[in-house]
C-alpha cells in the first residue's frame, strides 16, 4: 500500500463528506447547511482545476471504453432487477410469509457480542456511518482526484473499469441468487413490499409443491427422476397486454393494482425480498475500497475498508443479509477488480506516450550514456519528443475543448444522479 504524504487532501476530503454527512443524524440542522456548502465547494474546486488538467489526450482515448462499461453495467443491472423480481414473484407471498429465516452464526456472534462490549461501541457498530451512496461518492471523488494529480490518469479509463467490474458482478449476482431461492432473513418484507400473488407460478406448483416436504415424495422424485405427481389444472395468473414483452409475464407475475407497465414494476421494486446471495452494497463498498486503494492508497484507504467491515457488519445485524452474502460480496469483488486490471491500472500501461516510449528506450538511452554516443542519445530523446508530439495533435483544440466541457457535464449530472437516487439506500 502506498502512502502520499503530499497528497492528503483527497483523504481529508472523504472523511470530511461521511462526516458532515453523518450529522443528518446528529443535527439535521447543520447538515443542511454544511452538506449543500462541502459539495459547492468541492464542485467549484474540480471545475477550477479543468484549464490546468494536461491529460485530455488519454481521457478522450478512454471515453468510447467508458460509455461502453456504461451501457454494459446498466444492462447487467436491469437483467438483476428483473431476476430480483422474479425469485420474489415465483413462490407467491404465501411462501416468503410462512417460511422460516436460516440460522445465521454471523447474526449469533453480533447478538453475543451485544452483551460483551461496552455500551458506546455497541452503539458505534449499530450507527448508520455509512450507506451505498456513500461508497458511490467516495469513488466519484476518487475519480476526479485525477484533476488534482491525486490519481494516475486518465479519470475515465478509471471510471470504465469500475463500472465493467460492477457489470460483471451484477451478472454475476444475479445468476448465483436466481439458482437457488433462499428465504429471507425477514419474512415480513415481502408482504409489505410486493403485490404479487400469494400462491406460487404454475411451475412452482407442479415441481416444487407436491415434493417440498413429503419426505415418501422426495424419495420416489429421486428414483423416478420425474415430476410423477398431477396437480390437474395448475391455478394461473393475471396475463396484463404487454405485447411483444408478454413473455415477461411468467418471470414478473404481476397483478392488475401494479399498473400497465413491465418496467414500472421493476421502479417500484427497489429491492428483493428473499435473501440475494451475495450482497449487491457489499460489492460497491469492496470494489470502491479496491479503486481507492490501488488507486490513491495511504492511511484513507485503511479507513474506507474499515467503512466496508462496518457496513458488512451492519447488513448482518439489520437482517438485509445473511452473513455468507457479506463474504461471498467480499472475495468476488477482490478477485473481479483484480482480473480487470486491463482496462485501468495505477502502472504505466495505456498512459502518456512519451512516458511509454521512454520506458521501451530506457536501456538503450542509459548504454548510449556510458558509451558517451551523444548521437545516439539525441536520437533517442528525438524519438520520445516526437510521441509526445503525436499524442497532442490527435484532436484539434476546437473539438479538445469541447470534450473537456462535455466531460466536466457529464461527469457531474452522473454524481447528481448517483447521489439522489441511492440516497435511500
């Protein structure tokens, strides 16, 4: 882990956003005034620094990968919402109503501990410190350090390999949770959350039901390898016009109180009510603690997972997850940010030109030096010149200077909507 002793002031300015942010609770009164001044104040210092930011050549090269990982995280998140909703939907209210959490050891040892500490850090394991927009935040700012120098450039190609990380992992996500239903560790979310129908799909009712506990029935499945039993005609569900996306139907089971609309279900959802393993926060808290570590690194970056260790541990204790989801959200989202290090990295692979040449030529120049060839070594600092002049003429200044503009926009609306809508976690 590095540790910037020049560069603090990214770390100082993270701590002081979950701080300010945390007198919500404190003072609802000060956070109102503070929060809206930090964020103009951190607004006006980026903006500021945009003349002055000399990499828009690797910035420009990484902004078709950017929107690429874009488009491919906010597919992979409409695949999890409708897979969320689905696994909700299959096993009707009935189901998540009279099913039984698992028994959870993670929750066990939080229980035991409540009565084994003092009372003030009882109190700081259950205080809400740190939420999902918050890790978001902290990565937008992590990105943006890179006007500041605090990060290695380009900000885009950063912000592509965290969103094609993120994508990875949603899909990931949501092939692992729809494989196998869990019952939730709160059985009365799905009554208040969702209108879907209290008695399983048809498939549910011909493959699952008639073998869910018979342990005789269980036993003849297994023989037989077929579903043996008739349930005669199956109970069937409301089927609403949605034309050539009717074939939602069966995965949605929506009821006629939800509206006309397929994707409106999905809004409304903002969440699933049997236990999704693994933890979607959890793999925002870890990716974003694995950019700002490989990132920026230093004493903040120890902070930021101590954030993460208190966010896992809170999903646990509030029962929005069992423990193994917290794991699991762990160690995936170590190994995916590893493996994407092509798009991204804090070592020199897809940086300035210049800084690449002279790492090919290095030898050459330092041999030419001990060999006194003065020739040969202007040659050499000839050719670093001339790939750096190549890297500045790729884009006229008319349209580089639109791209800063368009960028700089672009980059904020994202931090605005990033902020307001995950601000109810």
């Amino acid at each position: 882990m590095r540790w910037p002793a020049m560069n603090a002031g990214l770390g100082i300015a993270a701590m002081s956003y979950i701080a300010v942010d945390y007198l919500r609770h404190l003072s609802p009164k000060w956070h109102s005034r503070l929060q809206p001044a930090l964020w103009s104040i951190l607004a006006l210092a980026a903006v500021a620094r945009v003349p002055s930011y000399r990499h828009w050549s690797a910035e420009f090269r990484s902004a078709i990968p950017f929107i690429a990982s874009m488009l491919f995280m906010l597919s992979a998140l409409l695949f999890e919402a409708l897979s969320v909703r689905s696994v909700t939907a299959v096993l009707g209210l009935d189901w998540h109503r009279n099913t039984a959490p698992l028994p959870d050891t993670g929750q066990w040892f939080l229980l035991a501990l409540n009565e084994k500490l003092p009372a003030p850090i009882v109190g700081i394991l259950r205080a809400r410190i740190i939420g999902l927009h918050h890790f978001l935040m902290l990565f937008m700012m992590l990105a943006f350090s890179v006007l500041f120098g605090s990060v290695k450039a380009p900000g885009l190609g950063l912000g592509a390999r965290y969103m094609f990380t993120m994508g990875i992992g949603r899909l990931l996500r949501a092939i692992t949770f729809s494989s196998t239903i869990l019952p939730s560790a709160r059985p009365w979310c799905a009554s208040s959350r969702f209108r879907v129908p209290g008695y399983p799909h048809r498939w549910a009712q011909k493959y699952y039901v008639p073998y869910a506990s018979d342990h005789d029935a269980i036993s003849q499945l297994l023989r037989s390898d077929q579903a043996y039993v008739d349930i005669g005609k199956p109970i069937g569900d409301y089927q609403p016009q949605w034309g050539s996306m009717s074939f939602l139907i069966d995965f949605l089971r929506p009821t006629a109180s939800e509206g006309p609309s397929w994707f409106g279900l999905l809004k409304k959802a903002g969440g699933g009510c049997n236990d999704l393993l693994y933890s979607g926060h959890m793999l925002v808290a870890v990716l974003t603690a694995m950019a700002w570590t490989e990132a920026y690194g230093g004493f903040s970056s120890a902070l930021v997972w101590l954030l993460v260790l208190h966010s896992a541990q809170r999903e646990v204790r509030e029962r929005h997850h069992y423990s193994v989801d917290c794991i699991v959200a762990i160690y995936v989202g170590i190994l995916l940010w590893k493996m994407t290090g092509f798009i991204w990295s804090h070592e020199i692979r897809h940086g300035n030109k210049s800084l690449i040449k002279f790492e090919k030529i290095k030898s050459r120049l330092i041999q030419a030096s001990k060999d006194s060839d003065i020739d040969e070594v202007r040659e050499l600092l000839k050719e670093i010149e001339l790939s750096s002049e190549e890297g500045k003429n790729q884009t006229t200044l008319k349209y580089a200077r639109l791209f800063r503009c368009v960028t700089i926009i672009f980059a904020l609306t994202i931090v605005v909507l990033a902020f307001t809508l995950t601000t109810d976690g």
